[in-house]
C-alpha cells in the first residue's frame, strides 16, 4: 500500500476585511477613538484532502473558491483558524516568487539564498545554480538584479529551483501556464519524474485538459466547500459545467 504524505482534515479559514476603508490621514483623524468595524470573508469552510506517495491530485475552481488559501495552509505559509494538517516528510511550494527572494540581489545570489532556505545545502545550491538557470532559460540573465526581471522571468525561475529542490510533498499552482512552449515541455519533464520518483504532487489548475492529464484523482472548490472529490475525468467535466453555468 501507498504511503500517505499529506492529510488536510475539515480545514476553515475567515480573513477579516474592514467595511470602512481609512485611507487617508484626514479619515484617520475623523474616526480617531472609534474601533474599527470588520467583516468576515469564509474563504474556505471545512476542506478535507488525502494524497499518497506517488499520486497526483488535482485541485480545480473559479477564482475565489479557496484555492490559493488552501495551498498556503497546506505549505504552512498560512494558519488554518480550526481543522488539521498532517505533513510525513519535507514539502516543497512551487507557487510564485515570493518569500525569500529579494529584488537587490541577482539570480544566482538569489538561487543560493532561497535553495537554502528550500532544504538545499549550501554546496549543492551552488552546483544546481548553473542547472535552475538553464531549466528557467535565463542563463543570460544571471547577473541581473531581480528586480528588473519581469514577473514571466521571475516566475519561471522561482519554478526551477522549486523543481531543483523538490522533497517528499510538490504543491504546483498553475506551473503549465508559466512560460513558453518549451519551457513548459521541461516542466513536464520533470514533473514526471518526480511521479516516477514517488514524490506526492498537488497540482492547481484552471486547464481541465491539463487536470485529466497529470492527475488520477482531483477536487472541485466552490464557495470554500468541497463541490466534488473523485476521478479527475469527473471533476474536469464537473468544473466547465460550472463555468458554463456560470456564464
């Protein structure tokens, strides 16, 4: 049997929004000494998920159902307010240039701070820099200050050393909708050898082809509810009705 990687039981997550916006120092001063009043945005309402060593689940809905939020959760980026994460080995985000990175550096300073932070070691950060370069296309752009990349440059490099340094649990959001065609080939490339590898993926996408492709089973998120876990096939077809009645 399939070792079980990651648990995710009866997740709930509320960010509280202010109904009244104080944007400048004059609305400062008019409601100096009165407490703010706040609204509760549910983004996700009691999610459950499973995934095995060597399985693929996919994750699909329209923006605003709770996607994001619960890849933060299950990364450990974000706090559930109530429900269970349960992690069995090292989880790699492969989401966005994010945390970490820093525009003042170049890539290759970069490469080598965040692949530390990523559970890489030092010595083998700086011999993978030479590989993440060539994996993103941007082997031209290594001395560059990050900053001056554009968010396709930054994003195919994030994704690189992410797959660089992938553990025991991959979270993918959208990584297929990420560069051009043979960049994406790459990703899928290597995404299936991290399947032949026994790595646990989590993969987001709003591609049903993509989803009925890479994934055995997926879940459909509407409202931050569950709408339905089963056969990726399923869940694909069941997410365009959706848009088609959305429509």
């Amino acid at each position: 049997m399939s070792e079980t990687m990651l648990v995710a039981r009866d997740i709930r997550k509320c960010f509280r929004i202010p109904s009244v916006r104080r944007e400048t120092i004059r609305e400062q001063l008019l409601h100096l000494g009165r407490p703010r009043q706040y609204e509760e945005l549910r983004v996700l309402d009691g999610v459950s998920l499973e995934v095995q060593a060597g399985e693929t689940l996919g994750i699909m809905g329209r923006n605003g159902s709770g996607k994001s939020t619960l890849l933060k959760i299950l990364c450990g980026i974000y706090r559930a307010d109530s429900g269970q994460v349960f992690r069995h080995g090292g989880i790699t985000p492969v989401l966005e240039l994010g945390v970490g990175w820093n525009p003042e550096l170049d890539a290759i300073d970069n490469i080598l701070l965040v692949g530390t932070f990523m559970g890489l070691a030092l010595s083998e950060a700086r011999r993978s820099v030479d590989e993440v370069l060539a994996f993103a296309g941007l082997e031209r752009f290594a001395n560059q200050y990050l900053k001056y990349y554009s968010s396709g440059m930054a994003s195919r490099l994030a994704y690189s050393l992410a797959f660089r340094a992938a553990r025991d649990v991959v979270v993918l959001d959208e990584v297929f909708a990420v560069g051009d065609a043979e960049f994406k080939a790459r990703c899928e490339k290597r995404y299936a050898e991290l399947q032949s590898e026994g790595r646990a993926l989590i993969l987001v996408s709003h591609e049903p082809g993509i989803i009925s492709h890479f994934c055995g089973r997926a879940l459909l998120l509407e409202g931050g509810k569950v709408r339905l876990a089963g056969e990726a096939g399923a869940v694909a077809a069941a997410y365009l009705d959706l848009l088609g009645a959305r429509a």
